[in-house]
C-alpha cells in the first residue's frame, strides 16, 4: 500500500502562498491508481476536504476555497503538491495529504499531517 | 453541499459499554458513506465504507448501519484503544466532499 508524508514550513505570513509537499512511496503516483488529496484540520476542530487530483485527469477543489487553491502532481519526484495563496489566520490548520483508489474511494492512507499556522 | 450531522457530540462511556455514534445527511447519500477514527495527534484511520463494510484490520466490534440520511457507527464492546473521536464523510457529491463535525467517545 502507498504511504504519504507531508512536508513543508510551519509558519507562514498573513497573505502569503502556503506551499506543502506530499512524498508518495510504495507506488507510483502516476500510475492512474489513485485520486490524491489534500484536507485540512483546525486546531481541534473538525475536517474539511480541500480538493483532490488524479494523474492526466481532473482537478476539483472545495467551492470554498477555490481561487485560491492549486492541487499538482510531480511525477519525477513522486510527490503531489498544494499551494494555497493570501492565506489569513483562519488557515492554521494540520494540513494532510490523502490518497482514495480507484477500487475503495476512501480516504486510505492518511499522511500524518503538517502544521502549518498562519502569523506574522 | 451536503451537510453532516453527528450526534451526539460527546459520548462519555466505560470500557466493555456498547457505543451508537449517529450521522444524519442533509440529503440523501445513499450508501456512499465512511466512518473514520481520530485518535491525538494522529491522522484519520478508515474504519468503515459504503456504510456497513469493514475496511482491512478492523475489528468485528466495529460494524455500521444505515442508508440514505441515517447512519449508525456501533461498537459493540468498548475497548481502551477505541476512546478516540469519530468522523463519517460522504461522497455522494464528488465535487463537494464533506465531514460530519465529529462524536468525541471519552472514558466514563
């Protein structure tokens, strides 16, 4: 099964680009498998699903939050990328990365999740 | 978007107690429906899918229920490892996927 991890900086300032990586290992991301996704997390509050792609395909992102959020795929590094932009303070959040197969169309597996919070 | 209710929001509950978790859809799901587990600190754990099945590993206390508008996450027995807080997500509107606000299970 494909495992994902999160990466990217903690702290980003009011209005910037929020910029995370998401490594894909065990499996291919090109491989037309899976729907990958990005979700989100309040500090202890609830999820919100943030958008997702898929390879050669689709991208389709929360209605709230779309113009502002990209959701890409880099098949040379095997990773899948999120950049969300004029970030405020209601974006802190532990951001993660998701993938659904093709076969389930659950979220299955989970990364572990990156705090990102917004401040300057 | 389809809007998701959990109930209640806070279960308090003792070890070997049976547990009923409820999701209530704004419309219809169907059957297109998951239940997750959150424990501190962690990320979201698939229990359940297409609202009655087991996803791989999870224990026979776990089953769910329910179709339409009307979910039910049961746990037969309660565990120590199973306090934790639950999600249900549908998937009915791919192009709006949504949580329910979740049902903390806390130790009585």
């Amino acid at each position: 099964q494909v495992q994902l991890q999160e990466s990217g900086p903690g702290l980003v300032k009011p209005s910037q680009t929020l910029s995370l990586t998401c490594i894909v290992s065990g499996g291919s991301i090109s491989s037309g498998g899976y729907y990958w996704s990005w979700i989100r997390q309040d500090p202890g509050k609830g999820l919100e699903w943030i958008g997702y792609t898929y390879y050669r395909g689709g991208t389709h992102y929360n209605p709230s939050l779309k113009g502002r959020v990209t959701i890409s795929i880099d098949t040379s590094k095997n990773q899948l990328s999120l950049k969300l932009s004029s970030v405020t303070a209601a974006d802190t959040a532990v951001y993660y990365c998701a993938a659904q197969s093709n076969v389930l169309n659950w979220f299955d597996p989970w990364g572990q999740g990156a705090l990102v919070i917004v401040s300057s | 978007e389809i809007v998701l209710t959990q109930s209640p929001a806070t279960l308090s509950l003792s070890p070997g107690e049976r547990a009923t978790l409820s999701c209530r859809a704004s419309q219809s799901v169907y059957i297109h429906l998951a239940w997750y587990q959150q424990k501190p600190g962690q990320a979201p754990r698939l229990l359940i899918y297409d609202a009655s099945n087991r996803a791989t590993g999870i224990p026979a206390r776990f089953s769910g229920s329910g179709s339409g508008t009307d979910f039910t996450l049961t746990i037969s027995s309660l565990e120590p490892e199973d306090f934790a807080v639950y999600y249900c997500q549908q998937r009915t509107n791919w192009l709006a996927l949504t949580f329910g606000g979740g049902t903390k299970v806390e130790i009585k």
